[in-house]
C-alpha cells in the first residue's frame, strides 16, 4: 500500500446506511457557522406531495450561478444541518459567488419510496428555476452528494426531457448504480484499513435499495440514473473519493457520459472514504473538493477528463 487513508478523528455522521430516520437526528445541536458573507433563510414551497423545506444560502456580490443541493445519506437519513448540506452550501455560495438551495427532500422509509425524494428534488428545481430567472441569477446548477448525487442526476435527466435544462451538473461521490460496480483488487487491499462504519459492503448497498425503492428488481431507470439516457445532459462535474466502495459507479458514470459527449470534470480526493465533505472542516482534502466543484459553477464549460 502506497498511502495509507486519511480516516475522520471522530465517529462521522456520514453516508454509511444505518436502519435510522430523521428521528434519530433529534439531537442535533443546529448548524455550524458559516462564512460571514454568505447569509440564509428558510422557506416552504409546494410539491406534489406536501410542502418541501428549503435553505437558501445568499452571496454577499450578484449570483454568478444558482444551485440546487442535495445532501446524502442513503435515501434514509441527513438534514438540513448536517455539514453535508449546510456547511457545503455556505461554502460553496462563498468559494463560487452562487446562490444555493437546500433541499430537504422526504427520506425514504416508513411508506415513503421512489419516486417520492426526486418528486420533492424536482419541485424545487420548478420553484428555482421559476424563482431566479438566469437573467438574474446565471447559470442553473443541480448537484449533490452520494444518494444526493443520484437524486440530483435524475433531477438532470427529467429537467432535460421536460423542458426544464440544467447549465451544469455536481456530484460528490455519487451513488448511480446497481448492482454496485467492483473495486480493484489493489483498493480492495487498501481500503482493509477503513471502518466498516465507512464501507459500503454488498449487502448494505442492497439493503439501501430495498428501502428507496422498495425492490432490487426491475428499478426505475431514474431511481439509480447511471440507468437512464445520459445524452443531452450539460457538463458534468464529479469529486470522488479515493478510498470509497461506491467510487466505481461514480468513475462508471464518467465513463457513460463522456462516450455520449457530455463534458466531464473529475476530481479524486486522496485517501478519503466516503463522505468525506460531511467532516467540514476536517480534513483539508475536503476544501479541495469544494474549490473543484466551485469552479465547475464558472460560465466556462467544464473540462473534459479520460476515464480508463
């Protein structure tokens, strides 16, 4: 092993499953502070299914960009603040002078499935798209991380098919497939270091599934969008972590869009597990992730990268 994995100091709140619901989270002491030049405000709007929390994160200077953000946590958990989505947030409305909304989509569980957290994801992006007319906000952005990701994804691909486009797409070591594509045998080497806390076994991962969409058969291509018809989708950006079992399906995802042309940034954090954005501030990898997909907010295409 050539390096070994940068590992949290602490117990993360990170993406690994866990059978909990937002009722565990009861306990959570509010959000962090965040850049003094960026401020917020929570508001309501509808969806198809009940009213949608959101967080707007404000610049201090005129929006370069507006971005729709989605937090992780399996489907089945996470908050609005958890560092994932609020520290996130801020920093990327600070590093990328852009105007960011957090959704607070429904969490799967207790009679909740697909398509219930994407319903909630595009009536926000119908809200925002509505609400900051690019004229006033440029370009229109949806990302998130891991099941965020995914989430963010189908957000893309429905967007394009009804009229409603994204400029750019962000993800953060997403969840897009399944099965799960394999590591390597050199990182499954590696990765022997991580917690299982942090790893994302076969079983965990179906059992995911099981609780978003109710199934492992015969899954709606939107549910897991590595899926889907990836054509037509605006340039892309992904930050992956190095040691992450779900790293596969965000590299494969790379892969499926670059061979349908769509533009493809990547960025490898090294020797981080997954999630490691959801440990702001700690470790600095974390920063790096953010200034990379802060820039894949520029008015500048995204670049393109080579997957193997």
């Amino acid at each position: 092993m050539t390096s070994r994995p940068h590992l949290p100091e602490t117990s993360p709140r990170s993406d690994s499953w866990q059978p909990a619901r937002r009722e565990s989270e009861r306990d959570d002491v509010g959000p962090p502070a965040i850049p003094g030049s960026v401020t917020t405000e929570d508001l309501l709007v509808e969806g198809p299914h009940g009213t949608i929390p959101l967080r707007v994160y404000t610049p201090a200077t005129r929006p370069a960009a507006t971005l729709l953000w989605m937090h992780g946590g399996g489907f089945s958990r996470g908050t609005l603040d958890w560092p994932e989505a609020h520290m996130v947030s801020a920093e990327l409305a600070a590093r990328a002078s852009a105007r960011v909304v957090s959704v607070d989509y429904r969490l799967a569980g207790a009679g909740t499935l697909f398509p219930v957290p994407l319903d909630d994801v595009y009536a926000a992006w119908e809200w925002l798209t509505s609400a900051f007319p690019r004229s006033e906000g440029g370009i229109h952005a949806v990302g998130g991380a891991s099941a965020g990701a995914a989430l963010a994804l189908g957000c893309a691909v429905r967007g394009r098919d009804e009229s409603l486009p994204a400029d750019r797409v962000l993800l953060a070591y997403p969840f897009a497939h399944y099965p799960n594509p394999a590591l390597d045998s050199a990182t499954v080497r590696d990765m022997e270091a991580i917690p299982g806390i942090l790893r994302f076994p076969p079983a965990s991962i179906e059992e995911m599934v099981t609780g978003y969409v109710g199934r492992i058969t015969d899954l709606p291509p939107l549910a897991l969008p590595g899926a889907a018809r990836l054509d037509g989708l605006p340039p892309t950006a992904i930050a992956l972590s190095e040691y992450d079992d779900l790293r596969p399906s965000g590299e494969l995802l790379g892969r499926q869009l670059t061979s349908v042309g769509v533009p493809v940034s990547l960025h490898v954090a090294a020797r981080m597990p997954h999630g490691h954005l959801n440990h702001w501030p700690s470790p600095p990898e974390a920063s790096a992730s953010l200034d990379f997909l802060g820039a894949s907010l520029s008015p500048l295409p995204a670049g393109r990268a080579t997957f193997a």
